[in-house]
C-alpha cells in the first residue's frame, strides 16, 4: 500500500513539474492574481489522476489484495474470539 501511495506520488509531483515548467515558459496560461500556485496544483492533480488509474493499476490491485487479506484475517480473528467468549459463557451458564 505504501509503495502505491509513494509511485501515486511519484507521478503527481513529476506533473506537477512538467505543468510548473509549461506555465512559466507560457504555454500553459498562468492563474488570475495570487491564484497561480493553486492553478498549478489543481492542473497537475487533473493531469496526474488519469495517468495514475492507468500506468499502476497492477500495483493498485497488489495493494487492494493486500487490503482484502488483511480484512479478512481480522474478519476470522473476530470470529474465534466471538467463538471462545461463547463457549466460555456457556461454560458459566452451566455451572452456575
């Protein structure tokens, strides 16, 4: 998950330069005002998004199989521990 998140990164920030470097050379047109930081962020995360869902969706799916397994042995850990609280209340039950 965390090597996801970091190629996620990776990618967002390498956008962000290329549309840094495009709105200070002038083809990209620059923000109104005090806005120009935020214009290029938010151009960069629309860039890098697409970019993203296609060049890691086999590291995505890694980490969301990652995700399910991790899931899913909670899920059976909260089982057996339900299961032995039962039978030991039963236990009490019976002899009380």
């Amino acid at each position: 998950m965390l090597r996801y998140t970091l190629m996620r990164l990776g990618i967002f920030v390498g956008c962000l330069a290329v549309v840094w470097g495009l709105v200070y050379s002038g083809v990209v047109p620059r923000g109104l005002g005090s806005s120009n930081g935020l214009w290029i962020a938010l151009l960069a995360l629309v860039i890098s998004a697409p970019i993203s869902f296609v060049v890691l969706r086999k590291e995505r799916d890694r980490a969301s199989e990652q995700v399910a397994r991790r899931v899913d042995r909670m899920k059976a850990n909260i089982e057996a521990s339900a299961g032995q609280e039962d039978l030991a209340d039963d236990r009490a039950r019976a002899q009380g």
